[in-house]
C-alpha cells in the first residue's frame, strides 16, 4: 500500500521560506502571487495491506517523527496502487 | 477606553499576576486596566522581565573593572580591550521553549542573543552554547539533543556567525528541563557603542525587521511559570526562526549605525513591543506614542493585546534622529526588511498606544518599571556535606579501566559529535578551534584575540552552593588563563528552580556569594547575565546552574598555548597543589557509583597566584601547552592533552602518602598542566613566583603510561573517548 | 589582477573570501551586489560561501536567478575564470554552468570540519601550483553537499578529467570514511568543460595561513595569480 | 486561485531525507516500511483566475525556480477555493 502524507506549517506559523519563495517570484517578474507556503510531501510504501491498521500506523508515524504537532498540522492520504 | 473586556480574577490570574499584584495595578491605573494594559502589566511585572525574586541578589555581585565601559543594565554588557577596540557580550536562557521544540527553541534563542549584541553596535563573531540534558537513558534525551544541536546549528551557520565553544552535560535532574544557554560575543569601536534609552520628544519611533505575527503570545509568561506535565499544551506559543532575516538585519543595523542617524535602539525580545518601548522610554525617562495601526503585521486582524505581546522574532525599535527617516528607510529596503515610522517620543511620560483611532492604551511608564514587585524571598542555606576523606573512597580495580570509563562517560566524552555540526571557522578568524580550553577568535584584521569559554560545575553548586559559584567563575578564569590570556569580565546565566522554595533561593543566594567573591579576587567583572527560576517539572528542580560565560584577552596570538602535547622528550608539570580531594568528582561518580561530599574548595587567592604565573609562563613562552585541571582530574587532563596532540606520556610522578588514584583523580582547584622542554629555568620561574609546581612525567610514545606501566593506547583511547556521543545518537 | 566577488543577500563568506584573494594575490577584489547587472572587467570572478536567501528551497537556488548571474554565466561562457566556493558552487549547479546538483548531506547532518582532498588535475588555472595526486587538508562546512548526478553525466565529467579534487583519507586513499557528505565518487569539486569554471565545496579560504591552522588552500588562489599574471 | 505544487525527486536520484526517515520509522518500531521518498508541497495563492494562464504561468514558476530539473519532477494542481 501507498500513502501521501502533507506536512504543512499551522497557519499562523511564520513561513520563512515561503515567504523567501514568494518574494522571489515577485524578482523574476512573476506578478500576483499572493501567498506561498512551503509543506513536505512523504511518499512511504507499506507492506501493510489493510487500510484501516496503515491509517492508524501512519497516524501514529506522523506524531511520533513526520510532523512536529508544536507547529505542524499532517494529512494522509492511502493511494491504490 | 473602548477595550471594553473586563477584568476578572480568572483573567488576572492566567496572566500570572497575584491579587497584591493587581491590587498595585489598580493603584498606578487609578482604574480599570484595558486588557491590553494588563498584558502589558503581565509581562513587565512576570519574572522574566522584572528579575522580582532575583534583583537584590543580582546588585551583590561586582560589575566594575577599569576596562568596563557598560555593566549590567543594557542588552548586553562592554568592556574596553585597547586600540580604540570595545567588545560587547551577553548569555541568555532559551530553557522552556527549547524543551518543548527543541529545534526552534535553541534556534530562536541563538537569534535572541545576536540580536543583543548588534543592537549595541557590536558585529557578532563568535557565539557559544552552553547545554546541560537529562539522563541519556531517558527517553526524550536523545531527541533533545539532536534537535538542540540542530537548531543552534541552523541558526548560527546560516547568519555565518561562528559556534566556537560551549560545554554539554547530562544529569537525570535535567530530565525535565534541559537548559539551554546560548552566548555571543560582538566586536564594535569604542566610540560607536548604541544604547537604549530613549530621547527627543518628537523623534521617530522607528520598526524595522520582520512583520509581527501572533508568535509566542504569553512567551514571556511562559518563560516563568513552572512547568507542569500539561505545558506541553502551551506549544504553538514557540515561535519559528528566520535567520536569513537576521543575517539581513546584521548588515543592515550595521549599516545605518556607521552613519549619524540613531539616537536609541532596542532588540524587541521576550514581550517585544512592550519591553522595547517600555524600557526605551523608562532610560530616557519619556513618553511613547505609538499608532498600532501601522506596525507591519503578517496577520489580519491583529489585536493591540496581540500586537504588544507577540515575540515575533527578528525585530528591532529605533529612535532616529528627525530628518534621517529617509536615509535609514532606503537601507532597511535595500536589505528587504520592513521599515515603518509607528511611533514618536512625547514628554508624557506615559506609553500611549493608538488603533483605529481610539487610545487602548495609556500607561505611565515609570510606576509600570519602577513599582514592579521586587521580593525578598525567604532562604535557606544548603547544608553543608559530610567530608569525604581520600582513604574513604576506593582505589580502582586498574587505573587503565578507571581512565577508560572517566574518557567514555557522557560528560568527559568528546563533544566532536556537537561542534562540528555548527560552522566554527566562518569568518575566518577562528584560531582556536572547539576542543580545548577555551575557543580564541583573532579581533580581525589584528594580532589580538580574545579568549571565550562557558563553564560551570553543577554538581558542586548543588552541594554547595557558595563554593560552586565561586569554582564556575574561576574555572572560566582558569579556562581563558590557559590559553595564555588575561581573563576581563563574565557574563552569567543563573539557572535555578521555584524561588518560591527557600531551598533554591538559597541555592541562589549560595551561587551569588560565591561568584561574587571569585569576581572581587579574580578582578573577572559580570558586565551582563540573565536569570532563569522555576526551572521545575512537577516539583523537582534541576541542579542549581549559574553558567559563566568568560571572555580573555590575548595582546598577541603568535603567543597563545592550547591544550595538544608537542613534542616527545618535553617535560610535563602540574602547577599547584593536590589533596586528592573526591568529594562530588566524576570519579567517585562514574567509577564508585555515588554523588556524595563537599565540591573541592576554592582558595581563591592561590588560584590567582597560580593563574598569573602560568600566563606570564606562557608569554615568557616556557609553556608549550596548557591544560586547566577540572572534571576528572589530573589523569583525565593528561590524557585530553595526549588525544589532543597525538602523543603519549609517562606519568611517573610519586605522591607520597596521597593514594594515586586520589592523585590522578581528584579534583582539587587551582591546578594547571603544562607541557615545558626547559624544566630547570621553569622551575626557576616557579620558585621566583612562589608556585609550587611537581614535574610528573614526561611526553612521548604512543601509549599512556604511569610509572612506565602502560594504561592504554592512544588508539584505544581515542575510540572510547570519541565514540560515545555519535554511538549513542546515531543507535537509537 | 582583478577579482570580483559577489556577494548575494545572505552570503557570509563574502569577506572571507575577499581577505584571502588579497592576502595571496596582492589585489583587492570588487564586491558586486546580486542586483548589478553589470560590473567592471575583471580577471576573475568569485561566487562565496554562505546562504544566500537563507538557502530556503534549495541551496543556491534563488540566487542563480539573481540579475548579476545572468553576467557572470555570459562572462563564463565566454573563458572569464569563475571560481564557487560552497554555497558558490550550489549557485554555479543551479545555473547549469556545471552539472550534477548538490543534495543534503548523506546523515542529514551539517558538517564542519577539516577534509583531506586528492587534487586530480594540475594542468588547469586552478590548480597548477599543487602537485598532481597530492594531498591537501581543507576544511568543509556545509548541509548540502552531496555531489549528484546522472550515471551518464557522472562518465561524461569523469572521462573529460572535470573532477578537480576528491576527498580522501590522509594517504590518499578514498574510503566512505573520508567522504563527509556522501558525494558520488568522492567529488568535492569539477570543473565545467571548459576548465574555466571550477565550484568546490571545500573552502580553500579558510586555510591560507598557519594562524588558522594551515596554509594549503593558497594554492588554488596562487594557481590563478599564476596563471592571470603570467 | 490556489495551486498546489508537488515537486519530488526523479526516480534513480538518491534521497537522503527520505532514507534517513525510513530508517528513523525503523527504529522506532514501524515495521514494513519499504520505502520512503520526500518532496516538497508548495502552496501558492495567485490573483490569477484564468486556470489555463495560472496553470502556463506555474509551469514557468516550477521551472524557472520551484524545481531543478535536473533532480527533479513536479506537479501542478489547481484547487478552487
Ligand atoms: N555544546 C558545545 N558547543 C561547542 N563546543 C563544545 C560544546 N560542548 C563542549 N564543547 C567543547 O568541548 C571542549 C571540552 O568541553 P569541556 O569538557 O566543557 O571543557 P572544560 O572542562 O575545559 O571546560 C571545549 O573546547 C568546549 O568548547
Ligand atoms: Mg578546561
């Protein structure tokens, strides 16, 4: 089985490299971009098969080590392969 | 006042205040505050800003010198090291938020400290942290380091500033509570130093920086408050770093103040906008208006509660002169950073605040600083140990084991793993690097370097307080010595418990008697500290931790020492005394398993008889290396030299009646190990001087050996004394 | 001889590397800001160490977009000696003036230390003052440094000799020890096609004198002075 | 118009984050991790409303600065708001 898992910063958290980003996208001429934050995107395979037990594993994955719940939020996300 | 929220005792009680508290609020108001001014209130009245339990402690300690040009009461502390030269240092805690997200935690506190020192002019170059962690076996241990280490990394390297030395300990009273205190040094001219207070009624108040978030609202609160197991429900209050932005806001401070444009100038640290305006105007004792409206803000909708009490980092308020809004405007956009005229100064007296044209606040600066609660709080002194005599304590199995499980244990062990995770040579003036007794940085573009070392001892100031103190101070002088420089000043980072408990505020009161008294007889001035209570988790404190940050001065490098062994044949000698005093050493610790006894007494008279001698030793260049003699002892001492240089010895030295392992490991104050070639003319010295010194062996070889028996190899050695640190963090 | 160094927003060793082309070549360099578009005729061009624009998104990335790149990837192209240092040298991959891509270092972990490095060609404007094979002691400090790139790029630079220099142990020997970030082959440093443009993680400007604890990174600046002045 | 950008290394390109994560889970007691890649997940809010010009102008944004093409692939997705 596969997953997705999106590490975002909580809103409100400052986003320094968003906010880098957004800023260089403005130097290259490129207008209107409002707002940009940066996420991590965690592509796992798991040899689990059943989608219930990887929820809840992933779930527990994500609190313990993928996302820092201080200043993060997580989604998961099981895709068929 | 539109704010119309009213007061009640639940809202006064979140803000940490007690009833007498805002009984005095009340008074000073002559009303109901607004909840703005509450928070205001909260926050310059919590611990943190106020120093209540600490501030008639602090005034014991000496602050003067001939070379001090700013003691404590500034961002950060000055003195005077020749040539027109002035260099500006500080050290700050970073405890509770680096507990709670250690990455973020130790990094924002590196942004902290910087800011500090360039708001007072000074270019920082060289930063230094020290860390204490609780048990390795327990479970958070490992995850704090490794996050801690990283985020004074991330923010260090990236400003470009170098991380030059620090110190790294575990004890299970860390367990938790970590401490993580973080020190920089910044270099500036004399005549270009910028303070804080405030003048000029109509001048421009001025914010420059990053926007204003809702970062760590109730920080500063936070920062006092005992922790409890739920705090860890506290967390979004930890704020996220941006270094890029403060790397541009070096440089751009920097720039404005080599021009004639700033009268004032304030970092906006814990409770940001309050504690800047407020301590600004309370220096030039004047008033602040400022329009809240036009604080440049990252969010929408902001409150005047959330403006005034966010710890948005990378922040800085300035008074400018009239008419330089212009030229400082077009450096601060050069550097990308926002820039915004929010405020002037007004002849008041009174904080004025302003937001959709409605006055929400209005306080009377003086009272607000002055009428803080100052406590004496009641103490009690530790009592004192039972002596331990050195035939109560007993000789190892093998001197060899002894050394092997001293140089693996995760105090002695080597903190490579640490230092070389932050850049330490960036700016290219790094001349001693980590690894020995203190770091020197070159003063650029000159011969002069300065010396720095963090030091303390915690399990001394545990069993007594006074005479921890007074060893944290003088193993900083001692450290700085060894290197061949003057030891100058001190800062200080006073890490204790609740001072609700008479306990731990005679722990405090313990630790103050005994620096002050090392300061005084060792001329070592504190020109800048920072205090750090409530360090608790549900009722157990941590050991009592007054951090010294010290800071030396070499005329010349081409004269300094470090601690590697340099050439087989040479002789080693100790200077000073042993009494094979085991009270409270690692060894009786890591080897026999206890924590008991009185620390090592401090004669701090002999300790700077000694000092001085080894310093002109070293200037006479009579010294070819030098190693102070503190945790472990003369053996361990050795041995460091040995790894450090790449070269054994033969400790073939007889004590007399004194057993050789109370010889080789004990932790009497007040000693030196010096590599020498010339032993007759250093002898000579000696006498003259009237230090006793013992040659004790001699360099060379491969191997340690004592009385020509070998303990081990230098091989062996290296691998258990460097091994343990990345073992333990990379097996999880 | 003339140098510029260029100095992006975040560089921090813009002045390291300044203090050392003078204390080695005599010549004081010109600092040119990332917003210039142009910049005086110079003999060589400097691309520091540092992180500029925080290295948010990836090393060097933002800053091979800046204005002043444009020049120096026009000056490179047409023989103009271009020399990345560190962050430097993540700049120059993100341009394309060299291939491959530095990736964060193998254990993740920032790395400062002291490196031995096998200096592989000699006969370039680089490197001409070492000895060919010889080993020199330079420190790294850095998070991404982990030199990458496709099986066929890798040949290509290989067969052309583009590796300048390669971590090693003290003998010269390489093993995974001797490789702090876990670059393919050991790569510390190439050159482009050309040999004219050379990106390196090590920073030879950290060790051009015995105070700072070594003198063997004269040589790359000596090699250019060499080279200009001749 | 919000755009949700995917950028994830190319297949055959070594990923020290996302191995260091799968050895991480590893130690902490996930079992049957078989493989673990990491990307970045950027969020761009754009004053643009024609999907077509925002989706040609993001794909100028990836390649100009969001990704290097030389290590990596990446995906645009428009969501509505
Ligand atoms: N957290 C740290 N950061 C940087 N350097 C460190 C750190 N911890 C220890 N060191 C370095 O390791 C060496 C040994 O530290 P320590 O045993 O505390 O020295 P000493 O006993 O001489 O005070 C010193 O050079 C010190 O600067
Ligand atoms: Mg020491």
């Amino acid at each position: 089985m596969k997953a997705h898992v999106h590490v975002t910063l909580k809103t409100g958290v400052l986003d320094p490299q968003g906010k880098a980003i957004q800023h260089a996208l403005a130097a290259l001429g490129f207008d209107g971009v409002e707002d940009v934050r940066q996420g991590k995107f965690i592509e796992l395979k798991l040899a689990e098969t059943d989608a219930e037990k990887a929820r809840a594993s992933l779930d527990e994955m994500c609190r313990k080590l993928l996302a820092n719940t201080v200043i993060e939020n997580y989604t998961i996300d099981l895709v068929e392969e | 006042m539109t704010d119309t929220l009213s007061i009640t005792p639940e809202l006064v009680a979140e803000h940490g205040l007690t009833n007498e508290e805002y009984e005095l609020i009340l008074s000073v108001m002559g009303r109901e505050p607004t909840i703005t001014e509450l928070g205001i209130f909260s926050v310059m009245w919590s611990e943190h800003c106020s120093y209540k339990s600490s501030k008639v402690w602090l005034k014991r300690l000496p602050t003067k010198a001939p070379w001090v040009i700013q003691g404590p009461g500034e961002n950060a502390g000055v003195i005077d090291i020749g040539d027109g030269d002035a260099v500006i240092f500080k050290m700050e805690s970073h405890n509770h938020p680096s507990y709670i997200e250690p990455y973020q935690g130790a990094a924002t506190g590196v942004g902290g400290i910087l800011r500090d020192v360039f708001t007072m002019g000074g270019r920082p170059i060289a930063n230094l942290n020290a860390l204490r962690f609780g048990s390795p076996d327990h479970p958070k241990t490992r995850h704090l380091v490794s996050g801690v280490v990283a985020g004074i990394g991330g923010y260090g390297n990236c400003v470009g500033v170098p991380t030059v030395a620090g110190e790294c300990t575990f004890h299970p009273a860390y367990n938790g509570n970590i401490l993580v205190n973080a020190m920089t040094v910044g270099l500036a001219r004399k005549d270009r130093i910028f303070y804080s207070a405030a003048a000029g009624v109509g001048n421009p108040v001025v914010y420059v920086g990053s926007k204003t978030g809702r970062d760590g609202i109730h920080g500063a609160t936070m920062a006092s408050a005992e922790f409890t197991e739920d705090s860890e429900e506290k967390r979004p209050t930890v704020q996220v770093g941006d270094p890029f932005t403060e790397k541009l806001l070096i440089e751009a401070c920097l720039e404005l103040m080599a021009e004639d444009a700033i009268v004032a100038i304030q970092d906006m640290g814990a409770a940001g906008l309050t504690s800047s305006s407020v301590e600004m105007a309370s220096k030039g004792g004047v008033g602040f208006e400022l329009d809240l409206d036009r604080v440049p803000q990252r969010e929408e909708n902001m409150t005047p509660y959330e403006m005034m009490l966010s710890e948005s980092q990378e922040r800085m308020l300035m008074v400018l002169k009239p008419g330089s809004e212009a030229q400082a405007e077009a450096i601060f956009r050069k550097w990308d950073l926002d820039f915004a005229v929010i405020g002037r100064i007004t002849d008041t007296g009174r904080l004025t605040l302003k937001h959709e044209g409605e006055i929400v606040g209005d306080i009377p600066v003086a009272p607000l600083v002055d009428k803080a609660p100052e406590y004496d709080r009641p103490w009690e002194p530790t009592p004192p140990a039972p002596a331990l005599h050195p035939g109560d304590v007993p000789a190892p199995r093998s001197l060899g084991d002894a050394l092997r499980t001293l140089m693996g244990c995760p105090d002695l062990a080597s903190k490579r793993w640490i230092w070389e995770q932050y850049d330490h040579m960036v700016m290219a003036d790094t001349v001693q690097r980590p690894g020995g007794d203190a770091a020197v940085v070159r003063v650029h573009g000159t011969t002069k370097g300065l010396a720095l070392t963090t030091d303390c001892t915690p399990r001394y100031c545990k069993a007594d307080p006074v005479e921890g103190g007074k060893q944290a101070v003088a193993e900083a002088w001692r450290n700085i010595t060894a290197t061949g420089a003057k030891p100058l000043a001190i800062t200080d980072c006073m890490n204790f418990g609740n001072p609700e408990r008479p306990i731990i505020m005679g722990q405090f009161a313990g630790a103050i008697q005994g620096m002050a008294e090392a300061c005084t007889a060792l001329e070592f001035p504190v020109i800048s500290g920072n205090v750090s209570l409530y360090n608790e988790t549900n009722g157990e404190a941590i050991l009592p931790t007054p951090a010294i940050g010290g800071v030396g001065l070499l005329k010349d490098i081409d004269c300094m020492v470090t601690i590697a062994l340099k050439t087989a044949g040479d002789w080693l000698y100790m200077v000073g005394e042993s009494a094979g005093h085991l009270g409270q050493s690692l060894y009786l610790r890591e080897v026999c398993g206890r924590e008991d006894g009185p620390p090592p007494p401090v004669d701090l008279a002999i300790e700077r008889r000694n000092g001085d001698f080894v310093r002109s030793a070293i200037e006479n260049r009579q010294v070819v290396a030098c190693h102070d003699l503190s945790d472990g002892g003369l053996l361990v001492a050795a041995a460091e030299m040995a790894l450090a240089g790449d070269l054994g010895f033969d400790l073939d030295a007889d004590w007399g009646s004194l057993p050789d392992h109370a010889a080789l490991f004990g932790e009497d104050q007040g000693r030196y190990l010096v590599e020498v070639s010339e032993g007759e003319a250093f002898e000579a010295a000696a006498r003259a001087a009237g230090v006793p010194v013992k040659r004790i062996g001699f360099v060379g070889g491969d191997t340690l050996n004592r009385g020509g028996e070998r303990l081990i190899s230098l091989a062996e050695l290296r691998e258990i004394h460097e091994s343990w640190l990345p073992n333990y963090m990379e097996n999880a | 001889m003339k140098s510029a160094v260029i100095v992006f927003p975040g560089s921090n060793c813009d002045r390291d590397l300044a203090v050392a082309l003078e204390k080695v070549t005599g010549f004081r360099p010109i600092m040119v800001w990332h917003g210039e578009a142009d910049f005086d005729k110079v003999d060589l061009i400097a691309l520091p160490g540092g992180f500029s624009y925080g290295d948010y998104l990836r090393a060097g990335a933002m800053a091979a977009r800046s204005p002043v790149m444009k020049e120096v990837v026009k000056r490179a192209n047409r023989g103009v000696p271009v020399l990345g240092i560190c962050n430097g040298f993540q700049v120059l991959t993100e341009t394309g003036l060299l291939p491959g891509a530095l990736m964060r270092n193998a254990n993740l972990k920032f790395v400062c230390k002291d490196v031995w490095l096998k200096v592989e060609r000699t006969d370039t404007i680089f490197t001409n003052r070492y000895a060919r094979g010889q080993v020199i002691r330079i420190p790294v400090a850095h998070h991404d440094g982990n030199y990458f790139a496709d099986a066929d790029t890798i040949r290509r630079i290989e067969d052309n000799g583009q590796v300048a220099v390669r971590y090693c142990d003290a003998d010269g020997s390489f093993s995974p020890a001797s490789n702090p970030n876990g670059s393919i082959g050991n790569i510390a440093g190439i050159f482009n096609e050309a040999g004219n443009v050379l990106g390196m993680m090590p920073h030879p400007e950290r060790l051009i004198e015995p105070a700072l604890g070594g003198a063997d990174g004269r040589g790359f600046f000596e090699s250019v002075m060499q080279e200009l002045v001749a």
